[in-house]
C-alpha cells in the first residue's frame, strides 16, 4: 500500500491541507454544522486534530494507528 492510499494518512492531510489554505466562511462552518449535527468549536477541533495528526505522521511519530484525543490535545498544546 502506498501513502496516498492510506486514509489513515490521507484524511488528517486532506483536512489540514484545507484549513490552512481555504479560510472557512460562517456559511460553510453553519453547513458543516447542521450535517454533522456539531457545534462550531467541535469543526474546529477536529481540523486542530488532524493537523496535529498529520504533522506527527509527517515526523514518523506516529507509532500506532489510533491516537487518543487526549494524547492529541497535549501534544497540542505542547506546541503552543
């Protein structure tokens, strides 16, 4: 398998790669919203997520193939 078939990779990049290059109308989050049945602050953390994802993935620090969100959320906010 190569990297642009793992969706274990390709989903945390696809997402990273859009929130940083595509700012994100009210429109497009209220839409993402409703389809999703989430508020505002759980679209965002999910691209906070996957950028962190992606960015360790791109490092090879990723060891496993399932991060816990909390182990995510302090790496994070390591970063800060």
């Amino acid at each position: 398998m190569t990297h642009w078939d793992d969706n274990f990779i390709q989903f945390p990049a696809l997402l990273a790669g859009i929130a940083a290059s595509v700012p994100i109308s009210r429109e497009v989050l209220d839409n993402l919203c409703e389809r999703m049945d989430v508020p505002p602050v759980y679209i965002s953390e999910i691209l906070d997520r996957a950028e962190v994802e992606f960015a360790r993935i791109e490092k090879g620090e990723l060891l496993r193939r399932f991060t816990p969100y909390k182990e995510i959320r302090d790496h994070a906010n390591d970063r800060e």
